[in-house]
C-alpha cells in the first residue's frame, strides 16, 4: 500500500521575490520582475532582459567562505532550501535523517563559474584554474550542497530534465516517499543561467523575445497574440514533501497533498515541441488517472506557458483535448508573464504557486494578456488575480528534449 504525501514546506528565490511570502503577494498583485540584464554587459546582444533576482546577498544566509566556492545556482539551492525547512518547521534534530533527502534539478548547472574559468584558462593557462571549479561546475551540486549543509543522508539525486527538471525533481521524490523509501524530501529546482553564452545561445535559436528590450515589463506575455519568445529568469523553488504520517505525528502545517505524477517524452525534436501537444496531452492524463482525479474535477492549471508561439499554441491544444467540453471551465496561467522562465528551476517555482492557489483559493493572472490569438482561447486568469474554489491542480513543465513533466495537488482532507 502506498503513502500519502503531503507539502509542508515552500522555499523561493525568484525575480518577483525571495520567500514564500514575498512571491505570492508579488504574484497577486501581478508584478513584472523582467528588467535589462546587469548581470554581464548585454549592450551588443539581441536579447537584453532578464528576470534577475536583483535582492540576493549570499552572505546574508550562508558563511563567506562556504559561499564563495558555490556557484550562484548552488547557493541558491541552499538558500531555498533554508527557507523551505524553516517554513515546514521541520526540527532535523529530531527526525531521522537517514529518512530525509534531496532532489534538486538543473537544467544548466554553473555556467557562471565554467566562463570564469575558461577565461582564465586561455588568458593564464592550465595552472591557475581552481580546484573547485568542477564541483562548482557540475550540476549535481545544488543536491550535494543541500545535502552536505543539513546532514541529509537520504536519496540525493539532480535530475537534469531542460525546463522539466524541477517537476520531474517533485514527482520522483513523490514517488520515495509514496513506496516508503524516505520519510521526508526537498525537491524542486535551481538555476541562475543569466550569463552570456547562455543568452546568446538561446538567442541564435530564435527562443528569446529580441523586441522588447526597451519595454521589459511587456515582454514575457504568454498566450497572447503578440507573444515573440520566453525571457530568461533565475531563482530556486524547493517544497518540503514528507508522508502524511510523518507530518502528522510532528503537527507540521499541510498545504496541500501531492497525488499524481505523470511523466513522458515527445520523441521528436531537440528543441521544438510535438506537433498539436499529443504527448503534453498524455502527459497530464498520466498525472490525473495517477490522482484518481477526472478533468472536470481540476479547477486550475499552472501552465509552462513560456511565452512562445509553438509551447502555448500546443500547451492550449492539449489542455482542449483532454478536457474536452469541461475546457470552459479550467482555468489556465502562467506565472512566466512575471518571472520570466526560470529553465530547471521553473518547476519547483510554479509548484509553490500551484499549492498556494489552492489553499488560498486564488489563482494568479497570466499579465500582459491584451490581445486574443486565434484558437488560444481559454481562461488565461488575464491580468488580475482572481478568487476561484481550487479542489485540485496541475502544473506543467515540458523541456527541450521532448520531456514533459505533470503534477497533480489536492486540497488536503484527513
């Protein structure tokens, strides 16, 4: 018999805020958090905005020395991670922590410290690179360093999904504690991929919005006839989910239940979508008959709505062809018209915005949504937050690769 699962925890670094708190009052009150880059000089790119997390001091949570050899996505893991655990009020001294691990994505990893060091690779030559270049590099250290600072000796894992990572991070973890393999898991995602090669990676594809780099509030309108590309964001999103037993024994708060996963691949292109969301369309399917939840019975969808014409034209399809009739009567947005597109981390954020909809019965709005696109035509929750009884919800990631990635809460009911 497998275990409930519950969501006690919520930690978030992110454009429009850093905290629970903070990014839901951003996110109600439809605040823009895309702005020029200041990260690296942009002035020569075709792409210039971002959504930074422009509030981040590292030494305000973590020792000099320990942040100073993490790369800004790792001490972002660590710093969410702070935050979730104190959210949860979970006491490690008083759990087992054989029983409590981590699974953290990336979609991309330390691209920030790979260019330092490639720079002084070819400027000084092969002697003067660090000796912690490679663990600040690689991607598994957002999990490893979470891990390392709160004694975590539980499954610890990055899973390395694109766009998808921090769902998939949600589900598998889910899956743990549902077979009885862990008591308690942070899990979601982390990136800070605001770099130049990154930027001008994406750009050469054609996937980042080239035209409004002097009006960046506007940028990021997902859904909307105008929409011309995804804008680039940062941050971390980590949920504390832990056995309903568990978290009942400690009288931890309940968010929300986890109760389905759903997980596949659309086999088709590098970077491009499938054709008319077939496979996003059995992706969700497989998290609602995971749920034991039927369409009509999901009252809100946090979309991957990234701002482009293929993801939010299949996104739409998808969504109509699995929901049929009941269509009318989801509701769908994308909180990436605020935060810009957080790539591995973005799953983990819109996770938390998916939970606290539901225990507060209020969605955010899809902002900057003007004007209608032919087909796309469902609630997008349009510039306003709006009051809406939430008995379940989805939130979907779908990245390069084809991978796509669903997850299903309920309102929790003992």
């Amino acid at each position: 018999m497998t275990k409930r699962v519950v969501v006690t925890g919520l930690g978030i670094i992110s454009p429009v805020g850093i905290g629970k708190d903070s990014f839901w009052k951003s996110l109600l009150e439809g605040k823009n958090g895309i702005g020029k880059i200041t990260l690296f000089d942009a002035a020569e790119y075709s792409a210039q905005i971002a959504g930074e997390v422009t509030d981040f001091e590292p030494t305000d949570y973590l020792d000099r020395k320990d942040a100073r050899h993490m790369d800004r996505y790792a001490q972002f893991a660590v710093v969410a991670a702070q935050l979730a655990i104190k959210d949860a009020g979970l006491d490690l001294e008083k759990q087992d922590r054989d029983r409590i691990g981590a699974y953290i994505g990336s979609g991309i990893g330390g691209i920030n410290t790979m260019h330092m060091s490639y720079d002084k690779l070819f400027k000084k030559g092969p002697s003067r690179i660090s000796p912690f270049f490679i663990p600040m590099m690689i991607a598994n250290l957002g999990a490893g360093q979470v891990a390392i600072n709160f004694g975590l000796h539980g499954p610890s894992e990055c899973i390395v999904t694109a766009c998808a990572s921090g769902t998939n991070s949600i589900g598998d973890a889910f899956r743990l504690i549902q077979h009885g393999e862990a008591d308690v898991m942070l899990a979601g995602g982390t990136e800070a991929a605001i770099s130049p090669a990154a930027v001008a990676g994406f750009a050469a594809m054609k996937a980042l919005c080239t035209d409004h780099n002097e009006d960046p509030a506007h940028a990021s309108r997902p859904f909307d006839k105008e929409r011309s590309g995804f804008i680039m964001g940062e941050g971390a999103g980590l949920v504390v989910l832990e056995s309903l037993e568990n978290a009942k024994a400690r009288g931890a708060h309940i968010y929300a239940e986890i109760v389905g996963y759903g997980m596949n691949s659309d086999a088709y292109h590098v970077t491009s979508p499938g054709p008319d969301g077939v496979y996003q369309a059995k992706c969700m399917k497989l998290a609602l008959d995971d749920a034991g939840l039927k369409p009509e019975e999901v009252d809100y969808i946090n979309a991957h709505g990234t701002s482009t014409h293929l993801n939010d034209e299949g996104e739409t399809k998808a969504i109509k062809s699995i929901w049929g009739a009941a269509a009318k009567d989801v509701s769908v947005s994308s909180i990436k018209s605020m935060t810009g597109h957080l790539l591995g981390a973005a799953g983990g954020a819109e996770a938390i915005a998916t939970v606290l909809s539901i225990e507060n019965d209020i969605m955010p709005p899809t902002i900057n949504y003007d004007t209608p696109d032919e087909g796309l035509d469902l609630d997008y929750v349009p510039n306003k937050a709006r009051e809406k009884k939430i008995r379940a919800a989805i939130s979907n990631s779908f990245g390069f690769g084809g991978h796509n990635a669903c997850v299903a809460f309920k309102k929790f009911e003992d």
